[in-house]
C-alpha cells in the first residue's frame, strides 16, 4: 500500500511541513527496519530485535514512535480498540483535508464510524454470501492461466506478477464490486497503475483519482440498477442509509487491501515452490488438492506476512505494552512479519512448513476489530490459483538467478515487481 504512504506525505507537505517521500529514505535506517526484507525473509536485527525487545522505540525525529514485534504485545494493541485509535486526522488534523483525498475505509476510522461501515460489509463476506463467487474465481484462474501461456516467447519465458499474480485479484475484485465486464479490461489497468512505485507519486495519484472517479460512476448506476455484486447488495439493502461517498470508500478500501496483498501472496508464494519443488510436487500430486492447499496457503500467509506493519495506531490515554509505558499520542506501529515469526509460538517459525500443527492465529490479516473482512475471499484465491498452477504447468522454472529478482526495498506490502519464469 505505498500509495497511502505516498498519500499521507503528500499531504503533509500541502500542510507546509516539507516533508515527502522521500523521507523515508532519509530516516534512520533503524526506523525502516520493519519495512526491509532480505529476500523472502525479515531482516535478522528485526528477530533479534523481537527477540530482545518485544516493545522497543524507533528512532523517528520529532515523534514518539514505538515498534512492537512480539506476538503477545501485538495481538494485545491490535485488540484494543478503546486504548489505541486508527483514525489518520491524528496524524493529519481535519482543517483543510479534501474528504475526496481521505484515505477512507475501514483501516482509518474509529467506532462508531468503522462499526457502521463494518456492519455494512460483513455481510457480503459471510461464506454463504462469497460461495457465489466459486465458480467465477475458478473460471479467471483458468482464464489467466490461458493468457500467461499466450503471453509467453516462445522458449516459454513470461513475467508472472505482469500476466497473472495481478489480473487474477484485479478480476474478482471487478466480479466482487459488479464491474460491467466490458469495462474490466480499463479497470484492470488503473487498479494495478495505483500501485505502480516506479511510476511516481504523480501516476500513482492520477490512478488513485481515475478509479475513485470511476467507482463514483459505477456507484451512480448502481443506484439507478442495483446488480447482483457488492454495490448493488448494498444499494438495494440499504438505500439512501449509506451514501455515495461511504459506498465509494468501501469500494476503494476492497480495491486497496485485496489487490496488491493477493498478488503478492501468488508471486512469493509460486517463489517459494520454484525454489524448493518438494512443495510443487505435494500440491501438485496431492489426491485431495483441496486438502493440501489449505494448510499450504495458511502457512504461506504466515510465513510471508506480505502486510509487514498494521496501519498505525495512536494511544488515546496512557497504556501498558509487554511491561512497556505509553504515553497518549504516542504512534505504535506493529510488525507482522515479525510477530508472525516470533520463536515464542513454536520452533523453526523462520522456515516454511505446511505440515506445521496448529498454534497461534497468524496476523497475516491482522487481529481484532480491524482484522481483513476479506480474509476469506483472500484465501479461496489462492486455494483455487495454486493447485491449478502447478497441475497446468509443472516443469514451471525461474527465468533468472534468485539474486536477480527485483525485491521491493522499502514497503509496506512486501513484493516482487517481476517475477520472470519458463513454463516449459
């Protein structure tokens, strides 16, 4: 989600602070620790770091700013809502703040705010409601499946994330929202244009304003002919009891977190098994796939965390983490991926075992009242995209040296620009 990062520096710029993106890069290397990755894995001083000190404070000039990495402390911030506020007006005040330019959703907002937009969603995602969905994801998979074939030259070379790690969660987005699918060609473009950090902040911002205008379009349609998505659901259940802009901030919210977390689950999750093809093979020859997929995809989930920090939080009143004081206003910002990996739930939680028993509930989704309330769409496409990668091409190779592959260096949501492979 670089664009939000590109977003809130942005906009404190227009607020006369100076700052901008580029702040990142001059911040203390410290304070970007939980943001860098070597190769598919945390950085060891982030470990050692959890390690040492679950609850430690980062190194950010002018702020109070604390990291909490260990399991414990950051299931006990992410489950309290009454002591730790997402709202961004605290980073950003409400003067002058184009509502348009709002971050929006879920991830920014406090109740009763996030409790009414999170009672008109949870519906939709319920398992019966997502069912309706099986066959259509089935479908784009086999559909991008065919399309990476045909994108390939012909020693069967083809760019992964660019032909199907992007256009399939782009694709069940459209089917989710209820895209017209004439018009999914153009939406797929400017859904992953949002995303694109080389080019800009400048491109980023202008696919960030097409698509919020154009789901503007699609919500003003849906209004006058409600359809069998998402929106139509909510127009036809709801009415004039949630307004244009709200619909527009859900829409945009399910673009943003189901977009770019999904296509980066498909392209370090079909790494993993390019580099150690024991696991290709066991999904691949697996009698009951279904069976298989599903303690692989959790365990990828776990062992990638590609969310590597939760959005931020802000201490409303005076708190105690892992024996650590707070004081209110501070900013708490969890690593995930660190969590996610703390030796505290089990042994070798650095490697990837899909045979791993149960324990703890990863925080790939997050925890609490904020916790994915697309979790389980997230999951069906990838139980439904593995399988079916392996089984149509299984002689699928790295096109390149692991060494060459274009790691993203300082993010939120981990990724691999391109991910070069030989089908044949």
């Amino acid at each position: 989600m670089m664009w939000l990062t590109r977003r809130y520096f942005s906009r404190l710029r227009r607020k006369g602070t100076g700052l901008d993106l580029s702040t990142l890069s001059k911040l203390p290397e410290d304070a970007l620790l939980p943001l860098r990755r070597d190769g598919l894995d945390p950085l060891p001083e982030l470990g050692e770091l959890r390690d040492r000190e679950p609850v430690s404070r980062l190194p950010v000039p002018g702020m109070t700013v604390w990291l909490v990495s260990g399991y414990d402390a950051a299931r006990q911030v992410l489950g309290d809502a009454r002591a730790f506020s997402n709202d961004f007006a605290h980073l950003i005040g409400r003067n002058g703040v184009d509502e348009h330019h709002e971050p929006g959703g879920l991830g920014f907002c406090d109740p009763p705010d996030h409790t009414h937009l999170r009672r008109l969603l949870t519906p939709e995602f319920t398992m019966r409601r997502l069912s309706r969905l099986t066959p259509r994801i089935h479908a784009i998979v086999e559909e991008r499946l065919a399309a990476l074939s045909d994108a390939a030259a012909p020693d069967g070379t083809v760019d992964f994330i660019e032909h199907f790690a992007m256009p399939v969660p782009a694709l069940v987005i459209c089917e989710l929202l209820g895209v017209p699918y004439e018009e999914r060609d153009a939406f797929q473009r400017f859904s992953v244009a949002r995303f694109d950090v080389l080019g800009g902040v400048g491109a980023s911002f202008g696919a960030i304003t097409e698509s919020r205008n154009y789901l503007r379009g699609v919500i003003e349609q849906q209004r006058r002919d409600p359809g069998d998505g998402l929106l139509g659901m909510l127009v036809r259940e709801h009415g004039d009891k949630v307004t244009d802009e709200e619909l527009t901030g859900l829409a945009d919210g399910v673009l943003t977190g189901g977009l770019e977390t999904t296509a980066s689950m498909l392209g370090l999750g079909t790494l993993i098994m390019l580099q150690d093809r024991a696991h290709l093979t066991a999904l691949r020859d697996a009698p009951d796939p279904a069976a298989v997929a599903t303690p692989f995809v959790d365990e990828l989930l776990r062992h990638l965390t590609v969310v590597q920090t939760a959005f931020p939080r802000f201490a409303r009143e005076d708190v105690e983490i892992g024996g650590v004081p707070m004081s209110e206003g501070d900013i708490v910002i969890v690593s995930l991926s660190a969590a996610d990996r703390d030796p505290r739930l089990g042994p070798a939680m650095d490697t990837f075992d899909p045979s791993r028993p149960p324990s703890s509930p990863h925080l790939a989704f997050g925890y609490g009242i904020h916790r994915c309330v697309g979790a389980e769409l997230g999951r069906m496409e990838l139980r439904e995209a593995f399988p079916q990668l392996v089984r149509r091409f299984p002689e699928m190779r790295l096109a390149v040296e692991p060494r060459d592959l274009a790691f993203r260096k300082v993010s939120i949501v981990y990724g691999v620009d391109t991910l070069p492979v030989r089908l044949h």
